[in-house]
C-alpha cells in the first residue's frame, strides 16, 4: 500500500534521513523506533508532505505518487496523522475537533451532518461520545490523545501515523491507548506506521518494526527478530534496558 524508496532528507549539512526504503501493507502495523535524532519525525513530514525529499525520493501510496503534494491533498489520498506534541483545538468541544477532523479528510466534498455523523462515530469508537461537550482543553492529556485518534479517524484515514502518541501517559493509560491502535487496524482495518518509544506497547501490538539510527533504516522485521538484531540492541534497545 505505501512504499517508500529512496528518501532522503537533509537539512544544510545533516542528512536527517538517509536514503530510506521499506513498504507498509494493507492494515498492518508498523512500529518506527530509533534513538532521539534518528529521524522519525523528518520521515514522518517527508511522507506527508511537510517536507519534500531530495530529488529522486519516491514515495507511492495506492499507485499514487506523494511527493509534491501538499499536506492535505495527502490527507484526502488517505494517509493522515497525528503529532508528537497533542495538537487537539483547546478552545473547541471534543465534538467539534472530530468535525474538523471529518471535513479536513475524506475526499473533500463532505458536507456539515455528514461530518457530524463521523465525528460522532469516532468519538464513540474511541470512547469519547460521554464528552462531546466538554471542551477540549479541559480534558486530561491521555483523553487528548484519544481525541487526537477520533479526529484522525473521522477523516476515514487508510493509514495512521503516531508520532509518540502514547509518551507522558501512565502505564495503564498506555495499555488503553494501545487497545484502541489495535482496534483501529482490527476493527477498521487501517494500517497504523507508529514512532514509539514505549517498548513494550510497540513490540506487543505491531506486526513489524522498522529501525531507524542517524537517518539509515538498520533493521526491519518482526518484533523478535528485531529484539534480537546485534545492530539495534548496539544503536538503541541496548541502551534502553
Ligand atoms: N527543521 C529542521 N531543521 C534542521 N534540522 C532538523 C529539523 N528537523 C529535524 N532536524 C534534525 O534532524 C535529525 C532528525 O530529527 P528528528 O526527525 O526529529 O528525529 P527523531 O524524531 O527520530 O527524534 C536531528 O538531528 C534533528 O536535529
Ligand atoms: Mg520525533
């Protein structure tokens, strides 16, 4: 479904990410982790078209090349995501952040009710319906990211990139949160690309974890395999235990 060749990113004289390759399927989840600077978020930007990779980068989704596209076209194609730091519209209602999230995706042409009824939707899917009222900074941080997934989701995404959604929140917050990941690609059947540092919620719920350590992809494949990669135990795991 995506498929990534190619890529990469510099910045003056850093080279963020470092001729980069791998595909996603079809609602699968994949795990992206890597040493801070390793350049996760950077490949995260260059997928959704924050940042343009350097010439020959190819990036296809659904037979759809993404490079040169804007943000939200990319949105509208399918592939939307949320941000290491919670975005949520504080001074909106839980509602109507999912709203926003239902009229910035889909293909463009979804009117208010139609809107509303996704909004809805996701908000019951990752049980915020009880708080659509509330106002969004209002809620505590772990809810905020659960508004982050349903805005995500009310745009009927096919695949979700979390960039350390689950950092800060509290061990039983990040089971409930990982709960719902699950649920999305199980229930809806989208493909999650997730950045995470959170060991153990990563290799529990992805199907494949790709390794990134100063912008070069090091290791792909599952979360055994990976677990148990000398390079990635030298460059990241190792000095996480
Ligand atoms: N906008 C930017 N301008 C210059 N350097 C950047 C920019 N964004 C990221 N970098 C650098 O690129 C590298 C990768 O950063 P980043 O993608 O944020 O890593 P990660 O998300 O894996 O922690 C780091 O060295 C970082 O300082
Ligand atoms: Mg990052």
């Amino acid at each position: 479904m995506l498929e990534v060749s190619d890529v990469t990113k510099k910045f003056g004289g850093l080279t963020a990410v470092d001729d980069v390759a791998f595909t996603i399927g079809e609602a699968e989840i994949v795990g992206l982790i890597g040493p801070n600077g390793a350049g996760k978020t950077t490949l995260f930007n260059t997928i959704t078209g924050i940042y343009q990779p350097e010439q020959g980068g190819d990036i296809d989704f659904d037979g759809v090349q993404l490079v040169g596209k804007e943000t939200h076209v990319i949105a509208r194609e399918g592939v939307v995501r949320t941000f290491q730091i919670v975005r949520v519209f504080g001074e909106m209602t839980v509602f109507e952040n999912a709203v926003a999230g239902a009229l910035f995706g889909g293909d463009g042409s979804v009117d208010r009710s139609t809107a509303e009824e996704k909004a809805h939707e996701a908000l019951e899917f990752v049980g915020l319906a009880s708080q659509a009222d509330t106002e969004a900074s209002a809620l505590p941080v772990a809810r905020q990211k659960q508004l982050e997934l349903a805005r995500a989701l009310a745009s009927e995404p096919k695949l979700l990139l979390l960039d350390e959604i689950a950092s800060g929140l509290t061990p039983g917050e990040v089971d409930e949160l990982t709960e719902i990941i699950r649920r999305i690609r199980d229930e809806r059947g989208i493909a999650i690309f997730w950045v995470e540092h959170i060991m153990d919620a990563i290799m529990d719920v992805a199907d494949r974890i790709i390794v990134l350590n100063s912008g070069r992809k090091i290791a792909d494949g599952t979360p055994a395999e990976v677990q148990e990669n000398e390079t990635v135990i030298e460059a990241y795991l190792g000095a996480s235990t």
